[in-house]
C-alpha cells in the first residue's frame, strides 16, 4: 500500500518517476512489473483505474487524502481485520 501511496502522491506532485524509485520497495502485495506500470501513469484517474480494489470505489481522485484514505481502509478492512479474526499458524507459534 505504501509503494502506492508514494506513486500517487508522485502524481499529485507532478515529479518525474524516477524521483521517487529510491522510496519504492519489493512487496508480496504487488509485483514489481505493476509498480513500473503504474510509474508510467501521469494521470491519477488512470492510476486509480489500474488499482484493482480502488477502481470501484467511489474516490475523488482530486483530492489526495480522499485517496490515500481508500488505501488505508482497504488494507485496514482486507490485510489486518482478516488477520486478526483468523490469525495465522506462525502467530500461534510465538
């Protein structure tokens, strides 16, 4: 979610993509052939549009907090709930 966040504010900023590859770091969440395309996007609608669960949403994709909002309540709702109602083996084992 973050490597996400850092490419839309990079939009919002309207920096070259390149600036912002130091921030970017390898995720299970996304490979890293989708990052690159989605640092390809200079347009936030298309980079809304090419996050699979943000593309339904209803996200003013004029304002940043809006968004970096719908990141969060997704990884909040989808990563962590999930997690703590169905803790994992390797939790019970520390």
């Amino acid at each position: 979610i973050e490597n996400v966040k850092v490419i839309v504010r990079r939009v919002f900023a309207r920096l070259p993509a390149e600036s912002v590859l130091p921030l970017l770091f390898e995720s299970v969440n996304f490979s890293s052939d989708f990052l690159a395309d989605l640092l390809k996007l200079d347009d936030i609608e298309k980079v809304v549009a090419a996050v699979p669960f943000l593309k339904d949403l209803p996200v003013d994709t004029s304002d940043l907090f809006a968004i970096e909002h719908a990141l969060d309540r997704f990884y909040v709702e989808y990563i962590i709930l999930p997690e703590l109602a169905f803790p994992t083996f390797s939790h019970k084992l520390s």
